[in-house]
C-alpha cells in the first residue's frame, strides 16, 4: 500500500477523557474511526521521580495530511501537561477498509 495512512496513538488519564478526545476527532471528520483501550498501566519517569498510572489508551486511524489538525486538537483537549501523541504509519492494510479512512477523513479546511 503506502503511508498515506497512520495510526495516532494517546494515553488517556481515564475513560472520559479518552471518549471526549475520541468524540472530537470523529465529530471534526480528523479520523475515521478510534479505538478506546481502558485499563492499561504505564510506568515512567515524570520529573524525576518512577510514576505507575492505570490509563486509558486511544488509537485513532486517519491519513497522514490530517496529522498536525489532530495533533492540535489532542493537545487542546488533553488533560495531560505534556500529552502522549505518537504517529506510525500503516504501511499494508486491507484495501476497503483503507478507503473507507480516506472518505471519512477531511483533510483540507
């Protein structure tokens, strides 16, 4: 296929804020469709000192032109001070499902 398409993933404080990013993104036609994983733990370093957080994870699915709007749009709605926002391509997919991402998303604005 190609990286026209990607996989944005962010750790959520708890399930509400994970739907309301979700509703957004989805509402804003940013991405097709997103994914809510509650009751993942994380371990990291967080000003120096070892943190373990139970969150909730999304994944949205969108095309790689849409990137720095839901980008923006997690950051204004994420809780976090300094929010997880990853990017990885898709580089095969199923071809259908694949177009059904380009006709949901809406790149130019």
């Amino acid at each position: 296929m190609n990286d026209d398409y990607i996989l944005i993933i962010s750790a959520c404080a708890d399930r509400e804020a994970a739907e309301h990013i979700a509703n957004t993104l989805v509402d804003e036609n940013l991405v097709a469709c997103v994914n809510i994983i509650p009751g993942i733990v994380s371990i990291y370093q967080w000003q120096g000192k070892r943190e373990k957080t139970q969150e909730t994870l999304i994944i949205a699915k969108t095309k790689s032109s849409a990137y720095v709007a839901v980008e923006q749009m997690i950051s204004n709605h994420h809780p976090y001070e300094l929010p997880e926002i990853i990017s990885v391509p898709i580089t095969n997919g199923l071809a259908n499902y694949l177009s059904w991402i380009a006709e949901n998303v809406v790149t130019t604005r």
